[in-house]
C-alpha cells in the first residue's frame, strides 16, 4: 500500500501547491487589510443578522475566524468533493481505474491509499495556507494591534482539517456507492451548502433549531474565542468520526463495486 | 496434471436488464494463444473483466492457473498482462514514469527495466507526456505495459488497434515468442488476419454466448471449402443437394459451392455431370466467422 500511497501522493503535488497557495488568498488579503477595515468592521457587529449568526468581527481574532474558520473550511471542502469524487468515480468513469485494479493490488489498498493520500493532501495545502498566515501576521506585527500569535493563527487553520477530511471521505464513500460521479458530487455539495446555510439560519430561527446538529457547519466555531484557544475537541471528534465511517463503508461498497459498469449497489449482480 | 491456463464454467454477467455473456464455458490450455473473436457488444471484453476481477460473474465460476479468479484475483494478478480495450492512461505522465509506476505496483519479480527494450523495439519515446501522444503510441503504450513483467497470461484486447501495419507485425512477433517462451496468451480481436496469424485455437462469442470452439488448422480442414465447377453443360439445381454441400452461386456454366463434408461423393457426381475444371478456394477465418454470423445459419455450427 506504501508503493500506491507514494504514487496518490505525486499525483496529488499539483494539487497540494496550487490549492494551497490559492486558499492563502484568505490569509493575504483578509489580514493585510484588517489595519484599514479594523473600525468598520467592529461598527458591523452591531447588525442584528450578524449577532443571529453569532459572528462577531470587533477584535483582530473574532474577525480572522469570521472569514478564515467559515471560508477556508467551505472552498477546501471544495477540494474534497472534487477529490474525493474524482479520485474514485472520474477515474473509474473515465477508465484509469480499471488499470490500477488490474494490477496485484487488493482492493481496500486502493481505497486507503487514495485515502490517506488526500488526507495527507489536504493537510498539507492547509499547512501552506497556515504558514502563509503566520508568516502575513507576523509582517504586519507592527500594523494590527492583537494578543493573536502567529502559532495560533497556523494552529487554528490547522483546526479545519478535520472538517475537510470529513468531505473527503463522506465524498469517497458516495463515490463508492452512486452509479455515476456526478450524482455523488451533487449529494456531497448538497450536504455541504446545506450544512453551511443550515447552521447559519439555525442561529436566527428557531425551526431549525432541532436539525442544527445534522449541519456540518455546526461544529466549526470561527469565534475569536476559536481562533485564540481552538475547536472543541467534541467536535473535532464528530468530524473525525464522520470520516472514519464514510471511509469504512467506501471500503465495504468499493469491494463490492462493479467497476466499469456504474449501477447502485441494489442493482448490482441482479438477474432480471 | 497442469491446470488449464483459463477456465470458465456457467459464466454468467448481467448489467441489471443488459445481457453480458451466459453460460461461457471456456477451456484455455497452458502456453496455448487463444484468439477471442466477435463483434463488438458480444462479450469479449465482459470476459476479460471477470477473469481480471474487474467485476464479478453474475453466476458460474472462473479460474486461471487453478485459482478462483474472485477469490484469489491479487495472486493471479501478479501472473497476467493485461491489455484493455479501452485503453485509458495517465495523461499527465510521462511515458517512462508511467512504466515506472506500474512497475513499481507491481513489485520486483525479475523484470525490471523490460520496459526499455520494449518500447525501443516498439519505437515507442518515453520521453513525451502521454498526453501529447498518437493514438497508436498510446495503444504502445498499453501493449508495453502489457508485456512488461513477462506474464505467465497475457490478455490482450484488440492489441493491434490503432497501430500501423509494420508496429502490428511487431506486437504479433511478440505474441508468437510469448507463446515460443510457453506463456498463455487470450487474445481478443474482430481482425481476424492476426488471429489466423498468430493463434492456436479461436472461441466465437455471439450475443454472449459462446458458439464455437475449434483449432484454426481444423477450422480450416473442416469447416468449410469453396469449390467453382465448370461446366460445358450446366446440371440441373438439385445436382448438388446433399448432405454438408450448399450451393451460393450459379452461373452460365459454373456453380460456386461451400463444401464442409462429403467432397468424395461430391466430386464423382461432378464427374458424372463432365465437369470441365474445377477451382479450390482459400476459405479465409472472414469468411468462416461471417457464416456463425450469418443469420441463414443462426449461428448453429457450434
């Protein structure tokens, strides 16, 4: 498994620069012009559907968790569905896939390395757009007044992973078990548009309130208090969790699964 | 006793309404070439996928070298070569880091660096990105990392596709010495000239089932020949009607006549009817395959 984990992972080298550099764009452009929107932005906490939604910008650190804990999480969440689909179901659907099962390669091996693969990948990229957000806050040291460190800025974008790791994974299983992977992208971008606007709006209603725990964004806090401190661990297990299972059943149905030929699981094998 | 290289029995694949093959049962001797032939949709490459495990038989069962091709698929793996027919590659690489990835999964068995002399004698570059090239350097491609790791079983599906005549001549060579070096090969094609070339025995797939099995010598010898009669005065149209002789054609003075048995008797009574000349044509594997095909014999030579 080493051997194809090495090879995921080269594949992956475009991927893990270019992604991450183009996340840094948070990082970048949100801090650099903190120093110029610092007031306006404290002014913004006084809206009512900012206080619904819990999201506070008065201090450096509610602000950086604001945009950074909501939008980097969401565009490389991104990644992972398009990962996470492609690595399995594109390269089935376009035939790659039949040549990497062909070889003397169990099947779980194929699953786990591609797997581990994007897990390493997406860590990495998050680790450029952490480094890159030390290195900003740390050369403007003199610009932005905050108890914020650099470190903690890293290890708060840090804290995203598990989140990221969750699609991936959740995005491999469907991929596993649709017939087709436009299907599995639409499913897997659903349950994060809808994980994202559902923990927003059950903040300011209350008939969402009993499905908040169903929404993914339920379990990012991108409070200052975040920033500073990190995610409850909970709720770093609840994404960890959802990624341990989504990987668990993309095993079983991908052992199970009709390569090259794209039917459900209930499909597959029927006589009729 | 040896297992037979490939053995399938009661080999059944649906895709839920669509038909795959049924019931193939299918015998490939060790160090035999064995040419796979049909149309496209008739089942070869369904086959191919369930000996490769690509998927598994809806029902029957399949083995290669004795062992379950479900069950024990990474083991056999490691014996065979394979050539797919939709041949899809990783554009993006290199062609030598393509052989080396697939080298590197499959692991050391003794082979490394085959691919080197494969691809010189291919005239394949290894240099260029995949994606910039022919379509016949990608079915290059394909057949280099078919053959790379010497396989004990080598399927190939329509290997030749795409790849200009003298390249073909290659890759049949390649055949033949895989067979000389007493490795197996299942060779899929509808370009029935390199199967008459290069194979020992041909399976006929139609509609998913399989409808005959026979030695190309013997499917020479027995199936068929084509005898023109001359004549000075033509006999009359039930001359001719007897068991294993079918008469396709008539003319002024001659009668063109497809014989698969009773030549003997045939050929007193044309010299009953003073035959004037008579001329023996080479049947070819065509015309052979195109007669399982033909719907006035449904088929029914198997």
């Amino acid at each position: 498994m080493l051997r194809l984990l090495v090879q995921e992972l080269t594949f992956r080298r475009g991927a893990i620069l270019w992604w991450g550099l183009g996340l840094c764009f948070f990082p970048l452009v949100y801090i650099a012009i903190y120093p110029s929107v610092a007031e306006e932005m404290a002014n913004l906490a006084d809206l009512e559907i900012y206080q619904a939604m819990g999201v506070s910008m008065g201090t450096f650190p509610d602000f950086v968790g604001s945009i950074l804990l909501v939008f980097l999480p969401l565009v490389a969440a991104i990644y992972a569905i398009i990962n996470g689909t492609g690595t399995l179901a594109g390269e089935e659907e376009d035939g790659r896939l039949e040549m990497l099962v062909t070889l003397p390669l169990p099947r779980w091996t194929i699953l786990a390395a591609k797997a581990l693969a994007f897990s390493i990948a997406s860590f990495l990229m998050l680790a450029i757009v952490g480094v890159v957000s030390l290195l900003v806050l740390n050369g403007m040291e003199g610009d932005i007044e905050t108890e914020l460190t650099g470190t903690q800025l890293l290890i708060s974008v840090l804290y995203t992973w598990p989140m990221v790791f969750a699609m991936g994974m959740l995005s491999l299983f469907l991929a596993a078990f649709c017939s087709r992977r436009r299907i599995a992208s639409i499913i897997a971008a659903a349950v994060l548009v809808v994980g994202y606007f559902g923990s927003n709006l059950a903040g300011s209603t209350s008939v969402l309130e009993p499905f908040e725990p169903f929404f993914l964004f339920t379990y990012i806090d991108s409070s200052g208090e975040a920033v500073l401190n990190g995610q409850r661990i909970e709720d770093v297990l609840v994404f960890l969790a959802i990624g341990l299972v989504s990987f668990v059943l993309g095993v079983i149905f991908f052992q199970r699964r009709k390569l090259t030929v794209g039917a459900w699981p209930w499909q597959r094998g029927r006589i009729e | 006793m040896s297992n037979p290289a490939i053995e399938t029995r009661g080999l059944t694949v649906y895709y839920g309404k669509h038909r795959g093959i049924i019931d193939v049962d299918l015998t490939v001797e060790e160090g035999e070439v064995f040419g796979f032939l049909g149309p496209n949709g008739a089942g070869k490459t369904t086959t191919q996928r369930v000996l490769l495990d690509v998927f598994p038989p809806t029902r029957g069962h399949a083995s290669i070298f004795g062992k379950d091709c479900q069950v024990q698929g990474v083991e056999l793996r490691k014996r065979i070569g394979y050539l797919p027919g939709e041949l899809a590659l990783y554009t993006n690489m290199k062609v030598r880091e393509f052989f080396q990835m697939v080298e590197y999964l499959r692991g050391e068995n003794g082979t490394k660096g085959h691919w080197r002399e494969l691809a010189d004698r291919l005239e394949l570059d290894t240099t260029r990105k995949i994606r910039q090239l022919s379509r016949g350097n990608k079915q290059k491609v394909g057949v280099v990392t078919a053959f790379m790791n010497r396989a004990d079983l080598l399927i190939l599906d329509e290997p030749t596709g795409g790849l200009d005549p003298l390249i073909q001549r290659i890759v049949l060579d390649m055949v033949r010495e895989a067979k000389a070096d007493g490795r197996t090969v299942f060779f899929s094609s509808h370009i029935l000239s390199e199967v008459q070339a290069v194979c020992d025995r041909v399976g006929i797939i139609r509609d998913g089932r399989l409808v005959a099995v026979h030695g190309v010598e013997e499917l020479f010898a027995r199936r068929m020949n084509r005898i023109n009669l001359i004549f000075d005065l033509l006999p009359p149209p039930e001359a001719f009607q007897m068991e294993g002789v079918t008469e396709l054609d008539r003319g002024s003075q001659s009668i063109l006549l497809e014989v698969r048995d009773n030549l003997p008797a045939l050929l007193a009574k044309a010299a009953r009817y003073d035959v004037r000349d008579i001329d023996t044509h080479n049947v070819s594997l065509e015309d052979i395959f195109l007669a399982y095909y033909s719907e006035e014999n449904g088929g029914g030579h198997a």
